[in-house]
DNA sequence: ATAGGGTTAG
C-alpha cells in the first residue's frame, strides 16, 4: 500500500525505495503497484527496467501491463520496438488488447504517420479485435491533423456503419478539423449534426468555436460565446482563457489581454507555458520587448521553464523590431547552449533573413542546420524559396522543390501560395495557374492568401469578374477575406475605372 | 492506465 500510494503520488523514487526494501523481505508487490510504477515511468529510461523487473518477478501481469509499456515505448518514439512487441505478444494470454492498438495508433498518428495507424486499424480486425470509439476516434483525428478532411468524414461514416456512435470527442475532432483549414462554415455544420443527433458540447467544443470566432478576427462573437458557455454552467479552462487572450494578442490590444490574464488568476486558474508564450509573443508584437522580458522572469519563478516557443516569442519579436543583429546574437545563445535543437529558432532566423533579402545568410543558416544533421521543416523551404523569389531568382526557387522531395517533406499552401505570388509577379499568369492546378490535384485547402494571390493576378490581366468570382468562392467556404484581398480587387477596379463594381459585395 | 480544445516560423 506504501509503494502504491508513493507511485500513484508521483513520488516514484521513495516507491522504488520500499519496493527494494521489499525485494529484500521477499514480499511481492501487487500487479496494481507494479503498473502504476510502470505508468509512471513511462517516459524514462527505467521503463525496460520496470518492465523486465516485472517479468521476471513472477507477478502475473494484468491485461493493463502490455497496454501501459506501449504507451511508454511510443512516448519515447520507439515505434518499430512498440511494433515487435505487439507481434511477440500475439497469441499469449494478454495477446494484443483494443487499448494496445490504439495506443499505438495513436503514437504513430503523432508521428504524423497516419497510413502506417491505418494498417494497424486493419490488423486489429484481422486479430478479430473490434474497434471502439478511442480507435475510431484517434484516426480520424489523424486524419483531420493531416489535413485530409474527407477521409476523415469517411470514416466517421463507416464508425456509424459499424455501430459506433459518434461522440462529443469525434464531433468536436470534426469541428476542429474544419477550423484548421478556416472552413468554419463546416464546423459550425458539425456542431448542427451534433446538437441533431443528441450529443451536447462541452467546454471543448465552446473552446474550438471561439477559437474559429476569434481566428476570423471576430473576437466580440468569441465574447458572446463565453457568455452562453457561462450561462449554461460551463466554467471557462485555461485553454478558453488563452484562446481568449491570443486573439486580442493577435490584435494588438496587448493589455486587454493581460487584463484577462488577472482575471483567470482572479479564479483560481494558473497560466501555464503556453498562456506565458501567447502574452510574451503578444507584448513583443507591440514592440514591448522589455515588459516580454519580465513577464519571462515572472514565469520563470513560478517554475515554468521556458521551451522553445517562449524563446521563439522573444526571437521574433527582435526580429519584428528590425533589432537582427541582437536576434542574432540570442540566437548564437540559444542555440549554443539548449540541447534541443528546435528547428523552429532556425527557421525564425531563416525567414527573417530572407525577409529582408539577406539570402545569403539565410542559405548559410541552412547548410548550418544540414551540418548539425538537424531535419529541416517544410518551412525551412517555404522560407528559403521566399528569399530566391524576392531576389527574383525563381528558378532557384522552383529547385527547392527537388531538395523537399529528397528529404521526405511534402509541399505546402504556403509553398504554392509563395511561388504563385512569384510567378504573379513577373506577369506569369500561366505558370501561376499551373501551380494552383497541381495544388488542387493535391487536395491542398487554398488560404485566404491564396485566393488573394490568385485574385491579384486575374486583376493584373484585367480579368475582373473571374476575379469577383473567386471572391464568392472565398464565401460560399465560409473563407474570410482580409483587408489585402478587398484592396487588391479594389485597386483593381480603380485601375479599370470601374467605380460602380466595387459595390459588388 | 488508449481519443478531443489553446501558443511558433511561411
């Protein structure tokens, strides 16, 4: 009971303590102790340990011990060992549990590797194991991180064929979903199946559609949302609170949001790091650099540590300031000292580099990151062929493309949306349809900036109503259109003198 | 004891 009240305190050390010392009296802990102990130590290097200790222990293993140690293994991305596992266990008395296979899914879903969780979901009927909800659940979730909507609305479908009801977790998946690719049009027709079927949202769900109200700049309809979450007895989570707060963070009204940051301190709920690195990139926005500072002590004492996002925060927010110089000298730090590689600080530095037409630097930081053997991300690319188009070496530019294959990464929007531009520029307007042609072939969502893109070269071959046309595109997805796609047509029908139309909307 | 909501670079 000791070493189980220890272990199930998180006081894994003095646990083990009263197992050795139990060891020694030769009395054998419970399966329940040993699993705990197990759970607990699943992100560290003690788990073949625990596990081999218990194996060898002649305790008989719950049906919980399998499922526990793959947890451990995939947290620790030792996929292909959580593999062979699985296999080995087949067959035996706790063979292959529901639980193991999704949780492998689930780790190899947050690998980003959605086929291979999909084989599994294949093996698992092939074992005779039916999926449940967790199972369904997790891919579709997959699913929608990777962006492939439909797929995942396919197989909410095929959840229903099987008799697995979707619940308040696979709607809200659905919901967000959607809202990643700020088709919100789509989540709110979620939220209407859902309310349909009899399945009540949660505060998660609050959260998502305030997150798709303030995403779309309408931080007052997020507003109105609280007021109903309250009024139907929900309480707001830190995560609404940050939501809350990035949004106005976003908008530049850095001490509205610091108002709400005494307000949720006021209940009772402690910001966390993410709260701490939304304000800190918030007041660096604003150019506060020095009040971002503090606020970083401030949580530093609170025993937060700062990761890469609130280093990220500070990094760019001297880089906003045109301060590139002692960006670059708190970035020779970091990245001197920190043990975690982040590629994201390099690709910060990358872009801002090829921001100002330094491409000669933002190449040398590339080669820098290849010689660390540092993976590079998509937008270490994106960035990179920024920089070439702007210094209107295209085809430098269209190279990457061959040097994004070859590590594996995919092209993104941003990728087309970059090259487009470029070709929209030099009055390629062929080349930038192209591009967006294979995009589609892709399935890639347009953004906002896309279709801005697109309308700006249409405008600059004076083809004004498919222009028009694509802006009703941009609503009929429930796409919002920013400030630079109304300016962009509107110059255009200046240009025309076509003063009549610009009432078209 | 397996699933869902918030921050980053384009």
């Amino acid at each position: 009971m000791l070493a189980f009240a220890y272990s199930r305190s998180e006081m894994v050390h003095d646990a083990l303590v009263v197992l050795a010392k139990m060891k020694d009296l030769s009395f054998q802990p419970s399966i329940l102790t040993c699993n705990s102990l197990l759970y607990n130590l699943r992100c560290t290097d003690h788990l073949w340990n625990v596990y081999d200790e218990i194996k060898s222990s002649g305790i008989p293993p719950s049906e919980f011990t399998n499922s526990i140690f793959i947890d451990g293994l995939c947290r620790q991305s030792r996929l292909q060992d959580a593999v062979s596992f699985i296999q080995e266990t087949e067959g035996k008395e706790f063979g292959p549990s529901i639980v193991s296979f999704n949780t492998l899914m689930s780790g190899f879903c947050k690998m980003g590797f959605v086929d291979v969780a999909k084989s599994f979901f294949c093996m698992m009927l092939k074992c005779g194991l039916r999926p449940d909800a967790y199972s369904y659940n997790i891919l579709i979730h997959g699913l929608c991180i990777a962006g492939s909507l439909e797929e995942a609305l396919e197989f909410t479908i095929d959840m229903e064929r099987h008799g697995v009801e979707p619940d308040v977790v696979t709607y809200n998946i659905l919901a967000k979903g959607f809202r990643l690719l700020g088709l919100m049009s789509g989540a709110w027709k979620v939220i209407e199946k859902m309310l349909l079927k009899g399945v009540n949202p949660d505060v998660v769900t609050y959260t998502i559609l305030i997150c798709g109200h303030c995403q779309m700049g309408n931080i007052e309809e997020g507003f109105k949302l609280r007021e109903e979450m309250l009024s139907r007895g929900f309480e707001l989570s830190i995560i609404s609170y940050s939501v809350l707060l990035s949004s106005f963070c976003k908008s530049g009204q850095i001490d509205e949001a610091m108002k709400l940051l005494y307000e949720m301190e006021g209940f009772g709920l402690k910001p966390d790091l993410i709260t701490y690195s939304i304000l800190i990139r918030g007041l660096c926005k604003v150019g506060e650099i020095q009040r971002a500072i503090q606020l970083y002590k401030e949580m530093c004492l609170k025993r937060i540590f700062p990761n890469s996002f609130s280093h990220g925060a500070i990094l760019s927010g001297l880089c906003q300031k045109g301060m590139i110089s002692q960006a670059r000298m708190y970035f020779d730090t970091l990245t001197k000292s920190d043990l975690t590689e982040d590629i994201v600080l390099y690709n910060i530095m990358i872009d801002r580099y090829a921001k100002i037409g330094n491409i000669g630097k933002a190449v040398q930081l590339y080669k820098q990151i290849i010689e660390k053997g540092i993976t590079p991300s998509i937008v270490t690319f994106n960035s990179l062929i920024y920089g070439f188009c702007k210094n209107r070496k295209l085809d430098e530019a269209r190279g990457l493309s061959d040097t994004i294959k070859m590590h594996g990464l995919v092209p993104s929007v941003v990728t087309y949306t970059t090259l487009m531009n470029a070709y929209c520029e030099v009055g390629n307007l062929q080349g930038m349809l192209k591009l967006y042609q294979e995009m589609e072939a892709k399935a890639l969502e347009p953004t906002c900036i896309t279709y801005t893109v697109l309308i700006k070269g249409l405008c600059k071959k004076q083809r004004l109503q498919e222009s028009v046309q694509l802006l009703e595109d941009m609503y009929a997805k429930g796409l919002a259109p920013d400030q630079i796609t109304y300016n962009t047509i509107i110059q255009c029908f200046c240009q025309a003198q076509n003063m009549r139309s610009i009432s078209i909307t």
